[in-house]
C-alpha cells in the first residue's frame, strides 16, 4: 500500500474527519489564550495554540487506537478502526503520533523556555490518558487536565508566569470534561462493562445524569468566579447564560439514557465551548 492509499487511513485515525475532540480542546485553549493577552492576543500565539491543540488532540487519538487495540475489536463501533482492522501496524501508528508530537513540539519552539518546558508534561498527560482507563474510576477527570493543559501553556507563553486563575479555568474545564464525557460514556457503558474498562458512567451509576449536570454547575461557577477575578462584564456573563441553557438542554436529551441522544448531547458541548469563548472575545471588544 503506497501513502496516497496510506493518507486516508492516517486520516481517519487522528479523527480529522469527527472534528468534535478538536473543538472541545480548542475552545478551552482559546479561553487561556484572550483572558491572559486581556482581549488581545498576538495572532501568532493564536496560530500556534491552533494549530498545536489541532496536532496533539490528533497525536492523543492515534496513542488511543494504539493503546485500545484490543479492547477495541470486541466493539462493533471501533472493531473497523485502521489499527484494529489490522490496515495500520501498531508500530506504525507509534511512529504516525511520534511525528505528530515532534510537530507541536516544533510549534512552541519560538515561545518562551516556559512554554517550552510545560509542553513536555502536555505530551505526557495526552499520551497517558488512553492507559487511565484500566485502572482510574474517573478518568474523564484525568482527560480534562490533559484537555485544560494548554490554559497555563497560554498564560506562560503570553504573561511568562502562571496566575491563580489559570487553575481556576483549568478546573471549570475539569467539571465540563467530566460533564461531556460522561455523556459520551453513557453511550458506551454496555461495551465497557463487557470489556473491564472503567468509565464515569458506571462510577456514578444510576446517578450519571445528576452527576453530569452538578459538573455543568461546578463549571459554571468556577467560570463566573474567573469573570470576575478578571473583571469582565455583562457580556461574559451572557455567554455563560447561554452555555448554562445549553447544558439544560443537555438535560433533556440525556434523561432517559438513550445512546443517539447522549451521543447528541456529547457532540452539542462545541457550542457550551463556543458560547463561552464569544461570550469573553465579545466583552473584551465592547470596552
């Protein structure tokens, strides 16, 4: 098999064509990026964070086909995967997600040492999510520090040093990793019970849907905490009413647990994201 025949498959296994894992780790980036430039960001920083959250969210996927290989082939969904299919060797795909993390890390190159330095634990936490799954109960939680790493990356390449809101915004991202994906896990939970894999979803039981609206609260919160620390005005807090009532619509497509609507309910978090971003461009241009 030649690479033009290869490119399709590569394509498939960085998820470029199910660009929903890029948008949710984008959104929270850009986040960090305009709160820390306070509405003016350089556009080179701007292209950077892009196009690297653009190369590890693809990096993280190919490391998780690799690291799911297994479990993978007893799914319907995933067993036609590149690696579980056998049409991608899994030492290829370890070389595929090596290039692409050499990539990000070329990216950050012309920042700052700080920067710089932070992208190695950035590589870790992506490349280490998939394996979380064997043993932490959570690990929805775990991916949304992988998820929320490139807000203390932002403020260190813009500000060189790591405020306290940083961490605040790292955690609201925490709470709606955990929201989002326990959404995404309610589609999967007969298949990760089957498999031995843990998953919020079975963690919180008969609970998931209270427990993945409590997140969206907890993220809510933290972030008008954030809008205030920073001193943004009405118009970031609409962006945080509108994600609110998104989240309740959420509600309504989760209840009864049914796989199409929480599938629907995960791929509808882009605009929680969307809105929440507008809502802090927006305020910072109205001053």
């Amino acid at each position: 098999m030649n690479l033009k025949e290869r490119l399709p498959l590569y394509f498939r296994l960085m998820r470029l064509n199910r660009p929903i894992g890029i948008l949710l780790l984008l959104w929270p980036t850009l986040w960090g990026v305009w709160i820390a430039s306070e509405g003016h960001p350089l556009w080179t920083i701007v292209a950077i964070f892009t196009l690297g959250t653009v190369l590890m969210r693809s990096a993280g996927c190919v490391i998780n086909d690799y690291a799911d290989r297994d479990f993978d082939k007893h799914v319907k969904r995933t067993k036609e995967r590149p690696i579980t299919s056998g049409r991608v060797a899994p030492r290829e795909a370890l070389w595929l997600a090596a290039g692409l993390a050499l990539l990000s890390l070329l990216l950050v190159l012309p920042l700052n040492q700080m920067t710089l330095l932070m992208s190695i634990p950035a590589v870790f936490l992506a490349a280490s999510y998939p394996y979380t799954k064997r043993f932490f109960v959570i690990p929805q939680a775990y991916l949304g520090i992988a998820f929320g790493f490139g807000i203390p990356m932002a403020f260190a390449a813009q500000i060189q040093y790591i405020p306290t809101i940083s961490w605040l915004l790292v955690l609201a991202n925490i709470f709606w990793c955990i929201a989002y994906d326990t959404e995404y896990a309610m589609v999967d939970r007969d298949d990760d019970i089957h498999l031995g894999i843990h998953s919020s979803a079975l963690f919180f039981g008969r609970f998931d849907v209270i427990a993945v609206m409590v997140c969206y609260v907890a993220a809510l919160v933290l972030l008008a905490i954030v809008g205030l620390v920073a001193n943004l005005g009405a118009v970031y807090f609409l962006g945080l009413c509108a994600a609110g009532g998104i989240s309740f619509y959420h509600y309504f497509l989760i209840r009864d647990r049914q796989r199409d609507d929480c599938f629907k309910a995960f791929l509808h978090n882009n605009w929680f994201g969307a809105a929440i971003f507008c809502g802090i461009v927006l305020d910072y241009l109205a001053r």
